[in-house]
C-alpha cells in the first residue's frame, strides 16, 4: 500500500486546473473528406482492467447480446481505487494542457428543442438510452455540443475543471473536491487504501459480481451485458458458431477509415472476432435531423457486431492497455441461437438479455396525437416482450404470456469445440440494466486526424489506456 500511495502522490505534484448510449458528437475535417464522423473519445466509467485471460466473451446472434465474464482476483479488488484514481489522473493532467479541449456534453432532448415533433419524439426515444454517469455530480451539459462553441477560454478552462470534479465525485463516491483530497495525505491514503477499494468496488461493480468461481486463486467474476447489431442476413450467417479468440494483435484502437467504408468508424475500436473482417465496432447508424450516432439493436450490419459508443468504449476499457499482450488470450463463443446462462450461481439457468430495445430510424406523431402517446410503444417498459417478439428468428420460441423461451438449443464447450447437445425445455430471461454513457469526446487542437490513426499526437488512445 505504501508503494501505491507513493506513486500517487509522485504523480499528484502536477495536478492543474486549466482550460455516451445515443452520443451527439463534433464532426472533423480530414485530409480525404471534409466534415467526417470522426473524432477520439475518453472513457470515464468504473470498471476495472483485466489480463486477458482474466475475459470471456459470449456472443448471441439471435439474441444480439454481447455477454462479457471478467474474473477478479484479491489483488484486483485491493488495487481498485489507485486505478481509478490513475484513471482520473490520466484525464485531468491532459485536460490542463491548452491542446486539448473536451466536447461539451448535450442533452439530446435539448438538440431536438425547436425541431419538427417528429423529431423532438424520435429524441425522447433515444434520450432513455443516454443518460450519463456524471448526470447526478454537476451541471456537466452544455447549450452546444462542438468545442468551437465556448464562448471564451474562460469557459472552456471551467468546463474541463466541471467534468474532471464530476468525474473524481463519481468514481470515488464522495462530496469533497479532489485538490482538497489530494493535498492531504490522510485523505489520500484513506482514498487509496484496500478498504476504500473494497467499498468502491461494492459501489460501482457490487451489483454485477458473482463470489463463487472454479479458478484458482480466484474470488469471482463480473458480468457486463452489451447489445449488439449483426448482419442483415440474419443470426445463421457470419460469424460462424464457434470458440475462438479476439484477435487482439490485428484490432485497432481508434479506427475512422476504411478504404471501403470510408468514414463510417468514427474513432472507436476495431475489435477484430474473425480474420475475414468480422468485428466489434461502433455504431455506425447517424440520426440525420440531430446528427446523433445510435445503435440500432437488429440484424442491419455488414456482417460485424456494431456495438453503441460508450459500450466499446468500455470493452476496450477492460482489456490490457497492450492488445498485443493478449493475443490468443481474450476467448470468444459465438452462438447462433441463445446464450443460457447461470451467470449469478444461483441455481438456475437465463437467456441472457438487456434493457436496450427499439430506436427507431424515424418516427411520425400524427395528428391528434402528442409526443408522449406516440412514443409510448418505444419507452422501455413496453419494450419487453414486443421486442422479441418483432424477431423473426426469436419470436418462435418465445411465450409471452409467461415471458419465457421454450424448446431452444443447448450448447456445450468440450476442448476448444462448440457442440449443440439437446434442448432446453423452458428457460426465462434476465435482463441486465442498460449501462448509462460513459465516455466524452476530445480534440487536439491543430491534429489533423490521418488514415488509420492510432497513435499520432500527443494524447492518442493508447495514452488513457494504461488505467
């Protein structure tokens, strides 16, 4: 512990204050195309990085979820709160340096505000999705979204001082600031201490962490549910089913180009599953009227697995800051049909499932209607079984009436090899929470973004991937 907090407050000496689901985000202009959707992004939530071993990941194509095993240690949970703390170091010392410049946060409903109905429901729709982690420790929304659009540097300097106060206030669960925490050693130690460690990991990961595990050494594991997009061609098309492992040497941390897709990447990761080209990327799908990235949760993809923004932001989050490192490490199954699961060890098998359901592309409100009546069919709570139920390849084995999947396939791992062995007769679901946003945008100022561009500059990705 004492070698832990000596490195915290070596790196505190320089401390300075200076100048997400659906995510508006600032477009820029490349050398090959002007106004593209491209950008780089931080990740500012709470969950803990992972050897690569420590990651399982188990894709349904049927079901479009993404479920993430994360195993944790001792060692994991007693170093929880330096990391977090390292994380928040990360981003406050960049953001002193007059180079770098956060994108406001907007609501989307406030984008929508003098916009056609229309659009001001389809805002509401995705709004659901879009809440931020920050939402409940300052008034972290701007007017306007583009870092153009302070008014003085004044504000630009106050609104990074704003967002890294909001963010040190969330991952350590605390009121007081983090300039009278750090320049007071009792304070800090408490921070960083193993108990405090424990005590936030019950805070941010409690609710997601099973103790029980069959590995050595091991205490349990978290599991995080992420929805998915797959290929137009539907869940018996690529990829394969199969055991295999994230091809971690060959991703890319912050893709936006494609010879063939061109700009379509935006800045996220290019989490390669399969050599032909299958992939976790992000969203891809642009609300045009906002000019608002958003997942849309169904088979619409090319054949890789979009994922929303802050939900590969996070996945990335929890793997090595080296991908290289984890080469044949990060092991995936990709299922056809559903995931069934004991996730929590409680005795009883679940379909895999989570709260993130239908965005449409656009939506009318006819007249005599208002807003709220026209979007009721999308609001989450009504979108429980009609959303499995407007998949043509789920909605056959699924009972409404008792909210339960019937005659579905079962699957066994004997080896490396996937095997479909039987039915299971009658499984429910559990749905996991949508995970709120976690991420911003930022910018370089005077980088000019290039093809394939990982590393250039002075805070690339891999610079905030070490915590």
């Amino acid at each position: 512990m004492k070698h832990l907090l000596m490195i915290a407050l070596l790196l505190s000496a320089n401390v300075v204050w200076s100048r997400r689901g659906p995510i508006p985000h600032e477009r820029t202009d490349t050398p090959k195309l002007k106004n593209t959707t491209t950008g780089r992004f931080l990740y500012l939530g709470d969950v803990p990085k992972f050897e690569g071993n420590e990651l399982e990941i188990t894709i349904s194509k049927i079901n479009l979820t993404a479920r993430v095993t994360a195993h944790v240690n001792q060692g994991r949970i007693n170093t929880y709160a330096n990391q977090l703390f390292m994380r928040w170091k990360a981003i406050n010392d960049a953001s002193s340096d007059p180079i770098f410049s956060l994108h406001p946060l907007v609501k989307i409903s406030k984008l929508a505000e003098d916009k056609p109905k229309n659009t001001q429901a389809w805002a509401k729709i995705a709004e659901q999705y879009s809440s931020h982690i920050l939402d409940n420790h300052g008034d972290i929304y701007l007017e306007k979204r583009n870092e153009i659009n302070y008014i003085s540097n004044q504000q630009e300097d106050e609104y990074a001082a704003l967002i890294s106060e909001a963010h040190f206030k969330y991952l350590f669960d605390t009121n007081e600031r983090p300039e009278d925490v750090i320049n007071d050693n009792a304070k800090l130690e408490q921070l960083l201490s193993e108990q405090n460690s424990e005590r936030l990991f019950k805070k941010h990961m409690g609710h997601l962490f099973t103790t029980s595990s069959d590995r050595p050494g091991y205490l349990g594991y978290i599991t995080l549910v992420y929805p998915i997009a797959a290929t137009v061609e539907g869940p018996f098309d690529q990829p394969k089913e199969m055991t295999t492992d994230l091809k971690t040497a060959e991703s890319i941390e912050s893709r936006w180009w494609s010879n063939k897709w061109q700009d379509e990447f935006g800045g996220f990761p290019f989490l390669l599953i399969e050599w032909s080209g299958v992939a976790f990327h992000g969203p891809i799908t642009n609300y045009s009227p906002l000019d608002v990235w958003y997942l849309r949760r169904g088979y619409v993809s090319h054949g890789c697995h979009r994922m929303d923004s802050s939900d590969i932001l996070e996945l990335r989050a929890l793997m090595p800051a080296d991908l290289k490192k984890a080469a044949n490490k990060i092991k995936v199954t990709v299922l056809d049909y559903f995931d069934v699961v004991d996730w929590n060890r409680d005795g009883t098998l679940e379909a895999i499932d989570v709260k993130y359901y239908n965005i449409p592309g656009s939506i009318a409100v006819p007249k005599g209607k208002t807003i709220d009546e026209a979007i009721a069919p999308y609001l989450v709570e009504n979108q429980k079984s009609k959303f499995i139920n407007s998949n043509k390849y789920a909605e056959k084995f699924y009972t409404a009436a008792i909210d339960k999947l019937k005659n579905i396939p079962k699957y066994e791992i004997v080896g490396k090899k996937l095997t479909r062995n039987g039915t299971h007769s009658e499984v429910g679901l559990y749905r996991f929470d949508y995970r709120p946003n976690r991420i911003i945008q930022y910018t370089e100022i005077g980088h000019k973004l290039m093809g394939f561009d990982d590393t250039f500059g002075k805070y690339p990705p891999k610079y905030f991937q070490k915590y």
